[in-house]
C-alpha cells in the first residue's frame, strides 16, 4: 500500500476546501471565512496552520503566472483574495446569497488552488535553474507540492482533480485508465505533466520543465473551458425562460476566472469577449462563448475529442472517491512520495507512469 508522506501537508488543504464549501452549503458565511482566514487542516512543520488566505496573498507579480494573473485583474497582485472577500461581502454584482455562494466556493476551490499550484510551479522552474534538484529539499520537493495540490486526496472532493472529473462527466471524457479505474482524461494529462515536471527538475533540465509546464497549462485550460461552456449554456437557457441568472453568471465568471489570463495570453480577443459575455447574459451567450473560446483552444493544442460535447456520455463511470491511493505502481517514480501518493490518489493516473 502506498502511504501519503505527511510530511507533504499540502496534502490536507484539500481538507480546508471541503470544510470551507460545506460552511458555504449551509449559509454559514461566518465559519466559512474563519477558515479561509485561519485554517484548520493543515499543519506546517513548525506546528502552524496554513492559511487559504495566505494562499491567495503569497504569489510575487514578478513570478511567470501570477504576475500573469495579476496584470490581467488589473494590477492587482491579490487578485484571488479580492475575488473570495467580494463574495463573501457580497460586493456587486455578487449581492444575492446564491452568487457570493459561487464566487466563494469556486474562487477558493479553482481560482485559488489553480494560481498557488502554479506558484509552486513557477518556484520550482526557479529551482531547476538554480540547479537545486535534490529531491527532498529541491524543486522536485516543490513539485511535490503543485502536485499535492492537485491530487489531495485529505478530502477528494475539494481538490483540484475533483473539478475535472465533474466537468469530464458533463462532456463525455471520463476514461478507463490502465488500472480500470475510471477519471477525467484531464488529470491523467495534467498526472502526465507533473511526472514530467518532477523528472525535469531531477534532472535539472530547464527546458523539459518549461515543455511539462506547457502541457499542465493546457490540462488546466481544458478543464475550465469545459466549465465555462457549461454556464455559457446554463445562462443561454436562463435568458431564454427569463429566469434569475445570479447563480449561474457567479459561477461562470468563477471558473472563466481560473483560466482568463491564459487564454488571454494566447487569444486577448477571446478572453475579453468570454468575460462580456458571462458578466452581461444575453440571447445567443452560448454561442459567443462557443466561438470565443475556439481560438484558445487551438493555441493549446486541445482537439475536440480532449474537449469532448456538453451532455455526451464517457466511456465509464465515476467510483465513490476515496482518500486512501490504490496499491502499487508508486516504486517507478523517480522522487518524492507526496507525489507518488497524489498521483496514486488520482484515479488512474499513476498506472501511466509504469
């Protein structure tokens, strides 16, 4: 059996983020921001709490994509931190208690987690060109953490993998992997591109990190335009009953959020239209989002089958999710046991790395 290194305690924010959305769940916006500002879960090793906020305060715009991110939220280096306090102040245009709902819950669950995944990353390239490749203090370390982040299997349903697997639901791309378990083809990519990641740091190969980089970014990408087609679609059908369309332009602004400034950086058309789109719904949103996102889409190299079609079916279903990584399989990587135990924890996506 694979055991998770605690030592890696990212691990348990995954922890934080469930707490969090069930505090939200049962319109205790009160304990839901004691979380947020204090934690609860997770643990240094000097004994303190980690912090969601601290999380979404700590990134440097002078790092490749949270300066990213915070340049396209309008120079604001707490970009995350300012979208998570407006839903939970109920700033506009989030003032009805089911969209400040959304924005908290996804503004924490993919809008936070995504940015300090890529900290971690950007922290860890930074490594790799320092040449600090020792596996248990060096940029493979920090790779461990990214990954911690994505796969934290503390509470599956509050990790970043979660989000995928739901969106893959929704559009036909749940595959069986090699181990039988059903997943989003997401996060065996994005497994992909974390072994890739932890190689390339071991090796100190700055150029291979900056390829599996590129392939995360284009998992990430895949997941959350699924996500903002999604609401696109919702809110098509809410305008056209004339229906309340708070919640669902709360949520879809949410999870555009998680990937604007990548499809900005690739198509600035394109992510400035999608943004319009959600914040005012309209007749015809759906197929403004539809066309807008497609030249994204193409820059990253996401075919339509990785995209899949709002309401196919997948080739398998979803098992309960559990917090315990499957056995085997962990011995062929090259470093670190968070990350072994994470990917592990990701349905299938260690049997890749066989």
């Amino acid at each position: 059996m694979v055991k998770i290194n605690r030592s890696i305690s990212y691990l348990d924010i995954s922890m934080d983020v469930c707490d969090l959305v069930a505090a939200v769940d049962a319109c205790d916006f009160a304990s839901a921001r004691a979380i947020y500002q204090n934690g609860q879960n997770s643990l240094r090793s000097n004994g303190s709490t980690r912090k969601l906020q601290e999380w979404a305060t700590a990134g440097s715009n002078e790092e490749p994509h949270w300066g990213l991110y915070a340049a396209f939220f309008g120079n604001d280096s707490d970009w995350v931190d300012t979208f998570v306090r407006a839903g939970f102040d109920g700033t506009a245009p989030w003032t009805t208690i089911d969209a400040q709902a959304q924005v908290v819950k996804k503004g924490v669950q993919s809008n936070l987690q995504v940015a300090y995944m890529f900290h971690e990353v950007d922290e860890a390239a930074e490594g790799v060109e320092e040449g600090e490749t020792d596996a248990k203090i060096g940029a493979p370390h920090t790779v461990d953490e990214a990954a911690a982040i994505y796969f934290g299997p503390g509470c599956p349903a509050g990790n970043i993998a979660d989000v995928a697997n739901k969106r893959a639901a929704s559009f036909g791309t749940l595959v069986t992997g090699p181990d039988g378990v059903c997943t989003a083809a997401t996060n065996m990519a994005a497994g992909q591109a974390l072994a890739a990641l932890q190689d390339a740091a071991l090796k100190g190969d700055s150029a291979a990190f900056a390829a599996a980089t590129k392939a995360l970014e284009k998992a990430v990408v895949a997941i959350w335009a699924q996500a903002t087609l999604t609401y696109a679609e919702e809110l098509e059908e809410q305008v056209a009953a004339g229906s309340s369309t708070d919640e669902a332009k709360a949520e879809g602004t949410a999870f555009f959020r998680t990937i604007a400034p990548l499809v900005a950086q690739v198509a600035p058309q394109s992510a400035d239209a999608i943004s319009v789109a959600l914040a005012s719904p309209a007749k015809g949103v759906a197929a403004k989002v539809e066309a807008a996102v497609k030249p994204a889409l193409e820059a990253y190299g996401i075919t339509a089958a990785e995209l899949g079609s709002l309401g196919s079916t997948s080739q398998c279903t979803l098992a309960a999710a559990s917090a315990s990584p499957p056995t085997g399989g962990a011995a062929g990587l090259p470093a670190g046991a968070a990350l072994a135990a994470a990917l592990a924890a990701a349905a299938g996506a260690l049997a890749l790395l066989a």
